[in-house]
C-alpha cells in the first residue's frame, strides 16, 4: 500500500511558487485537497475527499495525478499541463500537426527553442503534456500506455 501525505497549505504554497516560476501561472490549489506520494508524484481531489474515513480505507491512489517534482522541478502530467496550459504565460512549446503526431507517439524530437528544461507541449487549442527541453531536444514522457498507435 502506499502512502499518501495531505499537503498542508505551506507546501500547497511552496507548489504554487513552483508552478509560478516555471510557467508564470497563478494557478489556485483552493478548491483541491493536495497529496503527495513517496515519488514525489502530485494527486489532487475535490475537498469533499475529507468526509472519508481513511482509517478504514486501503488506498492506493486518489484523484487525479497532476505532477511529479524532481529536483526541484514539476514535470506535469497530461492532465496537469491541461490544467496548467490554458494560463500559463511561458514555456509553452508550440508543434505543428506532423510533430506533434510523432511526440504522441512517444518520440524525442529535435528543436529549435531557446527554452531548456520542462515545457507544456501545445498544438493548436490542445494542450498533449509536459516534455523536458535539454540541447535542443524535446524530451517524451508520454506514457506508453496512452501513446499514438500507428
């Protein structure tokens, strides 16, 4: 089983911050309660989650995956660059269709961007995820099992 940590509002705080900084994003935890795993890897769910009885619960995992920190940085999820997308104000990656199709397919591609480390991935109005820029590669955390099939 594992375990889950409540985030209190200092490191809901710290978070926000982090997003800020990586994203230029003022981006509200209000309405979520905030868990953390032991790989760092961010949940978020709607309050009402309190009314549970955790005691009596076996839990694996709760509400939706959001993100995960290493090193001091958030490599968003899917979901969370949905999120996190529709305001952010910097490092956003902008693919055409034909580079997007082979980033949904799980490739690394290679790029022309000033921007290193994590960028939301955005093709047209769809935000597909959260890759890490390094040298001119956009690196792929697309998990296999939501990958492009071919």
């Amino acid at each position: 089983m594992q375990k889950l940590e409540i985030l209190n509002k200092k490191r809901i705080k710290e978070f926000s911050n982090l997003i800020k900084r990586q994203w230029n994003c003022d981006f509200s935890f209000s309405e979520f309660a905030v868990f953390m795993n032991r790989n760092n890897r961010i949940f978020i769910i709607s309050k009402d989650v309190s009314k549970l009885r955790f005691e009596e619960l076996r839990i694996n995992n709760l509400g939706l995956y959001f993100g995960e920190i290493n090193s001091g940085e958030l490599r968003l999820s899917i979901e969370g660059a949905q999120i996190i997308g529709r305001t952010a104000q910097k490092d956003i990656l902008e693919l055409n269709d034909k580079q997007s199709k082979e980033w949904m397919s799980g490739m690394d591609l290679e790029i022309d961007s000033k921007i290193n480390g994590f960028v939301i991935i955005k093709n047209k109005d769809d935000f597909l995820g959260c890759g890490k820029v390094v040298n001119g590669k956009l690196l792929n955390y697309v998990p296999k099992v939501r990958r492009e099939k071919n």
